[in-house]
C-alpha cells in the first residue's frame, strides 16, 4: 500500500464499524488488511487535475553514464523545478518528463532544442507531435508521388517527411 496515494490525500479506513481518518504522506498504515474499506475523499475532477496529459509530454535519449537525476538537473537548467511533475524512463532508451502545464512543454521545446547535461548535448521533442499522418485512399498506383507532392504543396499544406506507399501483406 506505500505510495499508492498521493500526498495529502484524505483516507476513511472503515475497519469493525470504526471510522478512522488520516491524512497521508505517502505511507498508508501497514494494519490495513483486504477486509478494509478504504474510500478517497476527493472528486474523480480531483484526481484527474492530478494526472498529466501526453500533451504535457517532452521526451529525450537516454546515454550511457546519465542518470534520472542528471536529466532532471539540465531540465531545471531551463525551466523551474516545480513545473517538473513527472518522469518516467520508457521504452527505447529514452525519459519522458510530464510537466506542470502544455504551454510549458511547447515553449520548452520551441525555444531550447536542445539541453546540455554533463557536457553532452541532448535534443529533446514533445511527446504529441505537431505533425498529422495523412493517408490517401484510392489514389492509383500509377500516379507519380512527385505529383501528389505538388498538388499538397500547392493546397498550403507543409510536409515533414517524403510520401511513402502502404505496403500490403496478402498473406492468407
């Protein structure tokens, strides 16, 4: 039960028709069996201001020899500390950094790129890109992707990387 609570949060533990509360600090009473009621005291609006949003999301490389510790310290280089709520180590050696609110993270990565840490020089993005994947159906194979290219550009619309095929597994 430790640290399954967030700090601060009010606790009813309903125990032999005995109502005793306590305010938490990150550690629950360890008499608490599977028998006990526990109830939070706390609207579900609560509990999701508490819970980040992927939009509040910058993700960076994880090398060799930095710690969760070390890319804390360079972010808070940037910004202030308390707008750090969350990191988390994920897949594909990289750290994803939740911050306080979505304007933070974009003017985080809009105006630093990049975060030096321990000398080495470490780009960092959101973890929501900007960018939409458009897929267009029903267009013939035979059309040159130069030609789409064209007709997009001209339509206003920017493109971040080339226009690939959808490859097509028929495999029964």
């Amino acid at each position: 039960m430790k640290g399954l609570w967030p700090l601060g949060l009010q606790i009813e533990i309903l125990n032999n028709s005995k109502v005793h509360t306590l305010l938490t600090t990150g550690d629950i009473a360890q008499n608490v069996t599977s028998a006990d009621t526990v109830t939070a005291k706390f609207s579900y609006a609560a509990l999701a201001e508490r819970c980040p949003s992927r939009n509040q999301a910058i993700l960076m490389d994880v090398f060799d020899g930095l710690s969760n510790q070390d890319y804390a310290e360079g972010i808070a280089t940037l910004i202030d500390p308390v707008n750090i709520t969350h990191i988390s180590p994920i897949w594909k050696n990289r750290i994803c950094f939740f911050l306080h609110t979505k304007v933070i993270a974009e003017n985080l990565t809009e105006i630093h790129k990049q975060v030096i840490i321990k000398g080495q020089t470490i780009p960092k993005r959101q973890l929501i890109t900007k960018a939409v994947r458009v897929i267009i159906s029903n267009a013939s194979a035979d059309i040159p992707n130069g030609i789409i290219k064209d007709e997009l550009v001209e339509e206003s619309v920017n493109l971040v990387s080339e226009i690939t095929d959808i490859k097509v597994d028929l495999t029964w």
